[in-house]
C-alpha cells in the first residue's frame, strides 16, 4: 500500500460512522484539532491527525505536533476534555498502518512532539476498523469514568 497523507488519514477517519464527525474551522486560534468527534451525551473528543515515517523500523517522532496543538490539548485535557493523535505510519514510500496516542496526565501533551515513540510500546493497528474499535473503547472508558 502506498504511502498517505494527512488528508487521506483524515477520508480514512471517516469511517467512523458510530459518531458525528465535526472539521473545526478556527482560524482565530492557533492549535485547534483537525477532527471533534461528537460522542453520547454532547461529549466532544479532539483528534488531532499526523503522518509520520517510521525511524530504525520501530520508532516515530511526533514533531509535526506543533508545540500550540500541544499546548491546545493540554489545556482541553485539563479542563476535562478527551483527545488523541491518530498517526498514519509510513515507512519510505509504503504505508504500514495506525497508532493512537493519547496522555495520561494532562501536562505530558505538552512534551508530546519531543518524544520518541515505539510501535511496541503505542497502541497500534493495521486496519482502520481496528481504530474505530479503538475510539469506541476510549469514549466508553473516559465517559464511564
């Protein structure tokens, strides 16, 4: 499969069907996602979509997350917000699949784009169904909590 891009990530995304996806249109503040994701009860989650190569096989940087998209999540996180970066991975001109990231704490977004990630380590998929899987799982989880 052929290497994506962040707007073919993002056609991707559209098959999230269970939920309502919303393209924000902000142009007066800096860092705002590229996708809200309506989720039960008028619940919003940030998704913020990157393409990345992988580095030595095994490892991703984000540094295409700027340092305000950073600090956007951050902030929506600390006020009680969902969010997540849905990676499309390439590796030279092939396309190889998805990783989820999200924080556990608020202010490791932050330093999110200085990381280095392994896909051992990342929640990773191959197929786009398994990120849906995967983005029911994480508004399931955060809306129960």
């Amino acid at each position: 499969m052929i290497a994506i891009s962040e707007q073919e990530l993002g056609q991707r995304l559209k098959e999230v069907t269970k939920y309502p996806l919303l393209v924000p249109n902000n142009h007066s503040q800096a860092g705002w996602p590229d996708r809200f994701i309506q989720a039960p009860n008028s619940r919003i989650v940030a998704c913020e979509l990157k393409v990345v190569s992988l580095v030595r096989d095994h490892w991703f940087n984000l540094t295409e997350l700027r340092q305000t998209q950073c600090a956007w999540l951050a902030q929506w996180q600390r006020r009680g917000g969902m969010g997540f970066v849905l990676v499309g991975i390439n590796t030279g001109t092939k396309f190889v699949g998805y990783a989820t990231i999200t924080q556990s704490k608020w202010s490791d977004w932050l330093q999110a784009n200085c990381k280095q990630y392994n896909l051992d380590t990342v929640s990773t998929h191959y197929k786009i169904a398994s990120v849906v899987e995967w983005i029911d799982y994480f508004i399931e989880d955060k809306i129960d909590a």
